[in-house]
C-alpha cells in the first residue's frame, strides 16, 4: 500500500510507521490520520509483526492538530473543537493504536504538542529523546480535549498533575516527561534510534501469542478495575501456539546445563 503522509517499514517483527510532514512538523489532518489507520489496520492483520513503532520525519514527533488546514476548509474553531471529520479519525487511530495485538512504541524524536501528545499517549511504552519538547497547549488557543486527553493523562501521571500541565499548557522536556511517568525512559537524541531499535528486538523475540494475551489482560486492568481484572485473567484462555517449540528449547537449554 502507498501513502502520501506516512512510510511505513518492515524488519523481521517490527513494523515502523513514520508521519511524514517534517515541513508541517508532522501535524495531523484526516487524511494523514486515514492512512495511519489503515496502515495499523493492515499491521493488525500480520502475524509476523510483534512490535509496531511510531515516529516523525524531521524535527517532530508531531506538532499537533494541522490548525491551517482546518482553516483553509472553513471547519468552525469558535467553540474551541475541531471539528467531527478531525474528532473521528483522531479516535479512530488512538482506539486502534490501543487495541492493537502487538506492542506499541511511541519513539518521541522532537516536539510532541497537544494531539501529538494525545497520539503518544495511546502507546503501550513511550521512549522519548531528552532534548525533546511536550505540551497540552489546548488552554492556550482556548480549545479543549475532545480525543482523550483528559482520560489517559491523568493514569501515567497523576490527576493534579495533569492538571498542572493542562492548566499551564506550559512546555516539558522529555527527560521531565519520564520523570514523571509520561514516558518509560528518555535517552540522548543520538541514542534513541538505537534505544528503540533494542527494545523493538527484545519484545519481538517473544511470543506473540503471549503479548497479545498481555495486551488484553493489561487493558482489562486499565479499564476494569482490579477485581473483575482479576476474575478476567483467571477465567480467560488464549491460543499461543508456539508454546511448545519454545518450551521445547528452553527445556533442551536447561538440560544442557551442569
């Protein structure tokens, strides 16, 4: 499949999705959006891909909402929301990226503002270069959260956090995001290609029955709450079929031991 806003690359079990506006500093519009949901849609479906990273040409992450397009199409602002087309596919994506059966990497390269910030925050593990800058700046505009900022900022963070950076809408770090659980690790630009490359390998070694087992089972405990995750883990079975190949040799390493 060929895309005008994105690339999209496969190596071995990781698939690497790329927004690829760097002169826009990767805002988003719906069609960048449609095809970042039809690439997870494609993605989904394969069986070899165990990791799936998201990042951005350029500069950015992503910078956020593409606010010229939407004015160069007449979408009203005045009541700080733009607009179902947006509203739509932003959900889309964020609800796919979510329930995803692979693990999902944000790899934060630059500036990941406001619906940059909502789109990173969907993904399973974030990492993030130190030099890179994140904010909410919807109060600055005066417009407010329409995709789920609200939901998911708070539970990597905390509420009065959250509501500090909204409130300020000021400007973070990344090495500030992962202290304060936004993101899993921040490492110096240089480095985060090959710190992302690194993880990506160790996750896609695994089974990929059992990180689409985890995948459901974590969700449940995100969304449940703790008894019904409880009940849910316990009673729920999964296909894994590569269980006994890697049984198998596990079991044949430790009887090569002593």
């Amino acid at each position: 499949m060929t895309f005008a806003h994105i690339l999209v690359e496969r190596d071995g079990p990781v698939a690497t999705i790329t927004l690829n506006r760097a002169d826009a500093m990767n805002a988003l519009t719906p069609e960048m959006l449609g095809e970042v949901d039809a690439a997870l849609n494609e993605i989904a479906d394969d069986d070899a891909v165990n990791v799936v990273v998201m990042t951005g040409a350029g500069r950015a992450f992503c910078a956020g909402v593409d606010l010229k397009a939407l004015q160069a199409r007449g979408v009203d602002l005045s009541a700080g929301n733009v607009g179902d087309k947006l509203n739509d596919a932003a959900r889309r994506v964020l609800e796919r990226i979510e329930g995803m059966p692979q693990a999902t990497i944000a790899k934060v390269n630059g500036f990941c503002f406001t619906g940059g910030m909502e789109l990173m925050l969907a993904f399973d593990i974030v990492i993030v270069a130190r030099e890179a800058k994140l904010g909410d700046t919807h109060a600055v505009l005066g417009f407010r959260p329409t995709w789920g900022m609200t939901q998911r900022l708070p539970r990597k963070v905390g509420a009065m956090r959250a509501k500090e950076l909204s409130f300020t809408a000021r400007t973070i770090s990344g090495e500030e995001a992962a202290a304060m659980g936004m993101a899993l690790e921040a490492v110096p630009g240089a480095e985060l290609d090959g710190r992302v490359d690194e993880l990506a390998a160790a996750i896609g070694r695994n089974s990929p029955g059992s990180i689409r087992a985890y995948k459901d089972l974590y969700a449940q405990a995100e969304n449940s709450g703790l008894d019904n995750g409880l009940n849910y883990e316990r009673e729920t079975a999964y296909e894994i079929p590569d269980v006994g190949r890697r049984l198998g040799d596990f079991m044949a390493k430790l009887g090569g031991k002593g």
